[in-house]
C-alpha cells in the first residue's frame, strides 16, 4: 500500500499553460470535486476565470464562490486557498 502526505490526498489537479509571453501567461487548472490547492501566493498581478463548475476562493480578507464564466481579480501576494466545489476548470491570467 502506497503512503500519501495529506497534500497528496487533497490536491488533485492538472494545469497547462495556454498562452504565454514576457509580459503574462495564462494557464488552465483542472480540479476534481473537492480538491484543495492549499494556501500560497501569487506575487504578481492575477486573475480567475471559470469556465467550468465552481471554485471557492479563501483569503484571510474573504471567502467567495466563483461560479461558471465568473471571475476574480487576485490580490498581488494575499495569501490564499482555492477548493473545487465540484469538478471545476479555470483561467488563471498572470501578469
């Protein structure tokens, strides 16, 4: 029997970049239902976009549930969590 580290158990996700250049780079994460990308920073300008399911968004400022074709603009270095609400795919829009 294989043995996982919590992060293991909770993370199942698959991302690949779209687009990207010097100045951004956009990426498209894939989460099944229930799948955490535990806490961490972005230390450049970002931006969600969903374009399948739903995704909740926790900061030490808020907690919002982005749905389909939503978007939020992240903080630049605001520490924060990001659940699948259920199976969900988004943009993450960097730079």
């Amino acid at each position: 029997m294989q043995n996982y580290t919590s992060f293991q158990k909770k993370v199942k996700s698959q991302s690949r970049i779209v687009q990207s250049s010097e100045h951004f780079k956009v990426t498209l994460v894939t989460l099944l239902p229930g799948a955490v990308l535990e806490k961490h920073i972005i230390p450049v300008r970002a931006k969600i976009f969903v374009v399948k399911g739903a995704i909740e968004y926790r900061s030490l400022r808020e907690i919002k549930v982005i749905h389909h074709l939503g978007e939020y603009n992240i903080p630049k270095n605001e520490i924060h969590q990001v659940t699948a609400k259920e199976g969900a795919e988004f943009l993450l829009i960097l730079g």
